[in-house]
C-alpha cells in the first residue's frame, strides 16, 4: 500500500493531491458532456485502490470495467505524462469485481423489503399521503405478527390480507381501504414490469463483500453496472443508493479520523437521489451524508450539473472538481456564475471564464489543505489512469467474473417462508375452519355446490399465479426503519 495520498494531475508545473485522512469529507465531480467525468472517476478509484481503500462505483456506461486490465501505450498519454511530470507511472490493473441488478454480468445485487423500509418504498412506488400510511400499517402488522417482507409477493400479499381484514385491523392500524391498496398493487405491478423484483429477495448483499483487499493490500473495486437499471428504472436506482448509504451507516462502528476511509463510493448521475424526492427524504440523506464520514466512509457524487445536488450537501463536500460547462443560453450562464462562486477564488484567473475554456481532461481542482480549508481553485491536467480507458471486451469481463472469490455466493436465489406462504397457510385454515362450520350448520345441503372463495383468498391466489416463486430472508429492520422512518419491534 502507497502512502496515504494520490496524485489527481498538475496545475503550474505543481502536483495537486488527494490526502487519504481528508478522503472522507466527501467530494463532487462534475461537467458537461464528453469532458472527461468517467476517466477522472477512473483515476480516483484507482488512486484509492492503491491506497488500500475499497471502492463502490456506479458503472453506467461500461467505461469504468477498462480498469481492471492494464493500459496500453498511446501518444496521447505520454504527452499528457510530460506535460504533468508524474514521478512515478506504471499501466497495471485494479483489483475489481463485477455487480448488476439481474446477474447477467456479475454478481446479482438484492435486498429485501424489510432493509428498504416504509418511507423508501413510498418513495420508490410515488404513493400519495394516504396510500404511504396503508404501507406504514403494513409493516407494522408485519413486526406485530412476525411476518417477514422478503420479496414482492409477501407485500402483495399483506395488502390483500389486510383489505379483507379491515374492520378487525382499523382500530389499531387506522383505515385501510380497498381503494388505497388496489392502487398500492397496481403500483406494485409497475414495479415488477420494470424488472424491480429481481432487487427484492436472497440471498441479500452482505456489505462486507463491498470492503475487500486483494493479498497485496490494494482496495478492490467493486463496478455496478447500471445503464440498464437507470434507462428502465431510475426510482429503483435510486432507491439502491439510498440503501446502501444507510444500511453503511447503521453497521458500521465509530471510526474517527483515519489515515484513509475505509470504504469509498461513486454515485454517478448523482442527481436522480434528488430529483422528484420528497423533502423530508432529502432531509434524511444530507443527515447521512453529514454524518457518514465518522463511519469512515467517503461518497462521491457525479453529475453533470453540480447544481443538481442541494445546497446542504453540496456544503459538505470536500474534494472539487468540475470539468467543463456550456454556456448557450443565459440559463446556463447563470449556472456557470454560481458554480463559480462555490469554490475559493485564485487571483490568478476567473474561474467563470475558465469554466467555458477548459479542455477534455482538464478540470478546477480544489481540495482540502491540511487544516481542513478548501484550497483555492486551480486549473489542472487530470492524470492518466493506469488501467484501460473504455470498456472491457465481454470475454475479458467473464473471465474475471469466473475467478472472482465470490463466484456462487450470490448466483443462486433462495425462497423459504415468509409473509407469502404465512399468509396462505393463514387463508387456507380460514376456508376450512368456515367449509366446516357451514357443513355442520346444513348437512342436507351437502354437495350442492363449491363454496365461494373469499377476496383475500383470491387475491393471494392470484399473486401467487402472477408472481411465482421469488426470493425472501429474514432481516431485521436497518438503518432504513430507524432513521428513514420503519418502526421495528
């Protein structure tokens, strides 16, 4: 492991650094379109790596798996070389592994109903006042009876145990109409034509898996691919990082102030945490992004408009840079003014006007001295990442995936019992325990006919038809319940 530092490019002939002790106060990359963002994250993770620290990076375009092979020669790269003055250069490749949602390629990433939470769920499903509070009343007679929500179909089927059962329930769990959960279920369908239910299930990812060295202490990288995921489901994205963020929180100890972080995280197209989400969401994660760093634990946003990210997150972010901005319209003009004044000033230029000058490659730097101020802004040349810079071909990338040590942990899914098959089991002692009162009542009418199946029956039939066998653990409640808003009990 290298010192506690890397070398993020040069500005005036000096080398500009990210100490690994400072690592932790978070950090944004930023630009416009084809200015070189992916690279730049790609130098980071790889600098982190060497450091000894484990990396989570959202892989959208596929660009970032170029790490995990070594780079090749290119006129481009030396002249960028000569023009930094980098003590000490070598092409080699990362230590990485490989996620995605569905497991097509690499390892599936899930979780379950539980860990997400009420609040999250609302969120994810964009369910109105009413509808959230039948979700809240749901998870808790889920803890009230035991019943554990692994997968979509054990919310289904709460819901449509909880409608039959109303009038017994409303008294302890309010109101509960056949409006609001019909209108839940239907939302819940979306969600699953959306590819959403291969998230919810087990075996869940152990976050453990996330913080690996590889034997000679360097941090492997862990690429989610999400292109697929944003384009079909950018809620459940979403949804994703705002787990992980939480559930990070909640295991992980006190760390204090550490030489470097021990854990690092990516999250590209950053703004879709924020968008469309309601306040007080927001308002939960500027707490965890607040307070995650003494966890020992560094997020870094990528987005293509820094303004995306609000004001009180932006606050907390430590390491800068922003590539460059476009300027055509007197919008973005007003975006270029205000991004320029978040950083501090450098007599030496204008950063509004650099801001439209700077080439690919180029970015403003500012990073955090030794006391903790943010430096004044510098213009600086990105290094050159040590790995390939673009994709790796898809044999490559199932050759590393076939010699990951985590080949089979989480390839095959489970499905044991859970609120699905309770409730079932509840529904059919229900049918029996009333085929057999009715038999007793009128023996002489016998035979006469099938007796009729309840609603809740049906409907918990028809799930089990739509859905199939899916996945289900049990957990308790995370982060996600004490701090998004899930009661435990």
């Amino acid at each position: 492991m290298t010192s506690a530092s890397m070398i993020i490019g040069a500005a005036q002939g000096e080398l500009v650094r990210q100490m690994g002790r400072m690592a932790n106060r978070h950090g944004l990359i930023a630009g416009a379109t084809g200015t070189g963002k992916t690279v730049t994250l790609q130098v980071l993770a790889e600098g982190f790596s060497r450091m000894g620290v484990p990396v989570w990076a959202a892989d959208i375009k596929g660009d970032l798996s170029g790490l995990a092979t070594a780079g090749q020669p290119h006129p481009k790269i030396d002249e960028r070389l000569a023009a930094i003055g980098l003590p000490a250069y070598r092409q080699q490749p990362t230590p990485a592994l490989f996620w995605d949602m569905d497991g097509q390629t690499g390892h599936p990433v899930r979780t379950t109903m539980s860990e997400i939470g009420p609040l999250l769920l609302s969120h994810l499903l964009e369910l109105n006042e009413t509808q959230t509070g039948v979700i809240y009343a749901a998870f808790d007679y889920a803890d009230d009876e035991g019943l554990l929500l692994l997968d979509l179909k054990d919310l289904r089927a709460l819901l449509a145990w909880m409608a039959e059962n109303s009038s017994s329930l409303s008294t302890t769990y309010g109101n509960i109409s056949a409006a609001s959960v019909g209108a839940i279920q239907r939302r819940l369908l979306v969600l699953e034509e959306q590819g959403a239910e291969r998230f919810f299930g087990e075996p869940a990812l152990l976050l453990t898996d996330l913080m690996h060295t590889d034997f000679s202490g360097r941090g492997v990288v862990s690429l989610f691919e999400a292109g697929r995921l944003i384009q079909q489901a950018p809620r459940v994205y979403a949804a994703f990082l705002l787990w992980l963020m939480a559930e990070l929180f909640e295991q992980l100890p006190e760390a204090g102030d550490l030489p470097v972080p021990k854990l690092v995280l990516f999250f590209d197209e950053a703004h879709l945490l924020f968008t469309g989400t309601p306040k007080p969401l927001v308002e939960k994660i500027e707490q965890v992004v607040r307070l995650i760093r003494s966890k020992g634990v560094g997020i870094y946003f990528v987005t293509q408009n820094p303004l995306d990210i609000p004001d009180a997150v932006l606050g907390q972010l430590g390491l800068k840079i922003q590539h460059a901005l476009r300027a055509f319209t007197p919008k973005d003009q007003k975006v270029i003014r205000a991004v320029a004044a978040g950083f501090r000033a450098n007599p030496a230029f204008n950063t509004a006007d650099i801001l439209t000058q700077l080439g690919t490659g180029e970015a403003l730097v500012s990073v955090l001295a030794e006391d903790g101020r943010p430096t004044p802004v510098q213009r600086t040349l990105i290094a050159p990442p040590e790995g390939r810079i673009g994709p790796i071909d898809p044999e490559q990338r199932n050759a590393l995936r076939e010699r990951s040590p985590l080949r089979g942990k989480y390839d095959q899914d489970v499905d044991r019992e859970s609120a699905y098959e309770l409730l079932k089991n509840r529904a059919q002692a229900s049918q029996a325990a009333a085929q057999d009162e009715a038999l007793a009542k009128k023996p002489s009418r016998r035979g006469s006919g099938t007796q009729r199946q309840s609603i809740g029956e049906a409907m918990v039939k028809s799930a089990a038809r739509s859905i199939g066998s899916q996945l289900g653990r049990q957990i308790l409640r995370g982060l996600l319940g004490a701090m998004f808003g899930n009661k435990s009990r």
